[in-house]
C-alpha cells in the first residue's frame, strides 16, 4: 500500500512566485496533465475572504478555516486569511471547476492543485484534518514555529501507507524560502508548490506554500512537526495538516482454490512451506521441532469482511501428539506481533488470539469434528471477531465471538501445520479452498446425505 504525488498543477494564470491580481475573485486550477482515472486530486485555496459554494461533486475536507491574521488570532477580523481544502477523485473525464470567494471587493487568493495516486487494489480512505492552527506573529524574517498536536494514530503505522498534506498561509505578500517541516522519527517533507498573490495597496493578499511526506512506518509522523524557513517580512501564519490513507481491498475478495498451481502471485511459502497436491496444497513437517506455514502476499482487510479455508486432512490428531494444524490471520506489520487463530491439535479445536506477542484462549476447548469443522472462518462485524465452522464452507456454525482486540484494517490469511517439540515422526495438514465453496465440498456433503436417506 503506498501513496505517491503524481504532480501539482498550479492555478490558471498562476506559478510559483507569480503574483495573480487583487480582486481576484475566481480561479481555475490546472490539473497535473500525469492524472490518470483512480487519482485523487486536492485544491489547496488560500484567501482573504470566505468561499463560495464548494464545487459540484468535490467533497471539502475543510472549508473557510482561519488560520492566519495580522491580529496574531485565528478569529475573523483584519487581515484574516482563509484556508480551504476539496478533493475529488478523478475518472479520466472530468474538466477542472472555478472556486470562487463570496465577494470580488479587494479580494485575493491563491490555489494549488496536486494529484494523488494509490496502488490499484487499494481503497482511498476518506481524508481527515489531523491538525489546524495559528502561528504567533514573527518579529523577523527567520521563521520557526511547531504546529499544535497532531498525529496519525499508532494503528496506522505499517497498515494504512500515509500521506500528509500540511499547508501554511502567510498574509502581507510576504513569501517563505524553504519552509521545511520536521518531526519525530526522521519525518521530513518536500515542498509540492507555492502559490502567491501579489495583493494590492490595501494588503488584500495571500501566500500559500504546501509540502507533503509519504511516511514509511519508520518514519511516521506523530505529536507536532517544527516549521521553519525564511520570510520575505515579517508576518503571522497558520497551518493545517491533513492526512489521506489508503486501505488495502476486503478480504473476502481474495479467492483460490489451488488449481491453478501453487504458490502463483497470491502466496508465500514459510520454510518449505506448501507443495501442490491434486488441487489442494499439502503442509508437511518434520519430527521437530519443526514449523512449516504459507501466507498470502498481498494485504487485505478483515473489517466487516471474513477469511476462510478447508483442511481436507488434519493429520496426526492423536491425544499424545504435539502436532497442530492452524489457520489464522495476522497482522500485516509484523511488529506488532497480532493474529487471531484456529487451532487443530489432540482431537480438540481451540480459539485463540495473539495481542503484542501474548497469547490468550478465547472460550473452552471444542472436541474436533474434522468434517463439522473442515471449513474454518475468521470474520469481523461491527468491531466484533467471530471464529465460524462449517462442514461445507456455505452453512456455518459460529464456534466463538470477542470484541476485536487489534485493528484488523491490513491483514495477511496463513495455513500451518507445525509441532513444538521432537516426535517420533512427522505429518501434515491439506489445505483447499480459500474463500471458495466449490461445488466439490458440497457434492460430497450432498452424496453423504442421499445415501442416509437410501439407507433409512
């Protein structure tokens, strides 16, 4: 999952450091000529004045939000200056709308555009402002100031790829050199476009500088970020940051029923791992200790979605053996050490989850019906995760239920067949049918029931 800047495209008439005339009282953005379809694109509006209607079908992140005046205050009054931020996502049709001021008296503003684009699989998440301020006056042109507090949550870091988008309005004509923007974690910033407007004898003017980052998880941005440049003058500003993620596609959208070889595009083997078998894969481990596994490549999302599979064989099931066959999803920033599990081991079938390494069972052990049980689930409902059965993979049995103990936004599904300690010998578990109810699995359960009524 990543997020990167297509490119910026400044307002008509307009490019950086070129002034636009005072009264200004529209302007239509150019849109970067590199957008494609699935891109999301931003104007950033800096004004004097307030916004007129938001343009059709684009969506404000924020509208009309003061943060700069030469009052050294974030309320309305002389020399305020507004912010503005729309984003709409573009279809490779679509032509660029004007955004308008309420008033064309002695009114400026300067707008940036800036185009985005995601992974293809990846589902754009709706942007939220993680931060929006005032900076104090400045006496002099060496600029440094620290935005209030804001973060991107500790769920996000290796789940949803960030990018931040953290725009500055300074008033007066005054222009800032630099301007970059540092944080915890080795956080830094490139500068996207400046846009300013040259104002007139009254100081109807605006500048606006925007910078984005594309934090890895080693460098995520938290708490507040340190603004520093120099200013052309003295001057007040502000700031706003907000943040666009992205979430990988559902889980349920994920299929294969192994015919068409293994591990192909979808999977990765842990060890040795899986081995084809007539159109199933076979997991096979040692006399141990020994653990085998395969799990998917890309990642998907539990939320209000589900995961499932069919073990065919469950192996050495024995109550003396230590074998146990697991299926699970996990947590795709390994750091974090989560999963949540199915656990096959002595004829018994257990629940268990794994928050930050530490394992817990969820509910009493099950006695193992390898037909009753041949299909597991994993799901998550309103902030709910359920473990189902199924003897069919299409009428299910929920085994147990707990409120989710981790985000579950960015997940990876993993087989396992493994044993903890030295046995006498190994064995093995065949996994089919992930997310699939193939007529096979039916069939079989549909014979079984036409001969009982023979029989009967």
């Amino acid at each position: 999952m990543t997020i990167s800047v297509v490119g910026v495209g400044n307002a008509a008439g307009e490019s950086a450091g070129t002034t636009t005339t005072a009264s200004t009282v529209s302007v239509t953005p150019t849109r970067n000529a590199a957008s494609a379809s699935g891109d999301r694109v931003y104007v950033v509006v800096g004004a004097n004045n307030t916004s007129g209607t938001t343009p059709t079908n684009w969506t404000a992140v924020l509208k009309d939000t003061a943060i700069a005046s030469s009052l050294g205050a974030a309320a309305a009054g002389a020399g305020q200056r507004f912010v503005s931020i729309y984003w709409r996502d573009y279809d490779g049709l679509w032509a660029m709308p004007a955004f308008t001021l309420t008033s064309a008296a002695q009114n400026t503003q300067t707008v940036g555009c800036i185009t985005l684009r995601k992974d293809a699989t990846d589902i754009w998440n709706t942007p939220t402002v993680s931060g929006v301020g005032n900076y104090a006056g400045t006496a002099g042109t060496a600029f440094s100031a620290a935005t209030a507090a804001f973060g991107t949550t500790a769920s996000n870091v290796g789940q949803q790829f960030n990018l931040l988008l953290a725009c500055s309005v300074f008033n007066d004509n005054v222009t800032m050199t630099g301007g970059a923007l540092t944080g915890v974690n080795g956080f830094t910033s490139s500068t996207v476009t400046e846009q300013v407007d040259g104002g007139n004898a009254t100081g109807n003017d605006v500048a606006l500088k925007v910078h984005t980052c594309p934090p890895s998880a080693s460098a995520e941005p938290a708490g507040a970020l340190t603004h520093a440049g120099t200013l052309s003058a003295a001057s007040q500003g502000g700031f706003v940051v907000v943040e666009q993620t992205v979430s990988p596609p559902k889980m349920e959208t994920m299929s294969d029923n192994f015919n068409a070889g293994f591990p192909g595009s979808l999977w990765l083997n842990l060890g040795v791992g899986g081995v084809p078998e007539a159109g199933a894969v076979r997991v096979a481990h040692g006399v141990g200790p020994d653990y085998q596994s395969f799990t998917s490549i890309p990642f998907r999302s539990l939320v209000n979605s589900y995961a499932y599979v069919q073990i065919k064989d469950f192996g050495n099931q024995s109550g003396l053996a230590t074998h146990y066959v697991l299926f699970k999803v996990a947590s795709a920033d390994q750091a974090t050490d989560h999963s949540l599990w199915c656990y096959s081991k002595g004829n018994l079938l257990k629940i268990y989850k794994m928050v930050a390494g530490a394992i817990s069972q969820v509910g009493a052990d099950i006695p193992l019906d390898t037909r009753m049980h041949a299909f597991q689930r994993i799901r998550e409902a309103g902030g709910t995760i359920f473990w189902d059965s199924s003897h069919d993979g299409r009428v299910w049995a929920n085994l147990q239920s707990a409120p989710a103990p981790f985000p579950v936004i960015a997940m990876a599904p993993a087989c396992e067949c493994s044993v903890d300690v030295t046995e006498a010998s190994g064995s093995s578990a065949l996994f089919d049918n992930f997310n699939t109810s193939t007529a096979e699995g039916f069939n079989e359960q549909l014979t079984v029931a036409v001969k009982r009524a023979a029989f009967y």
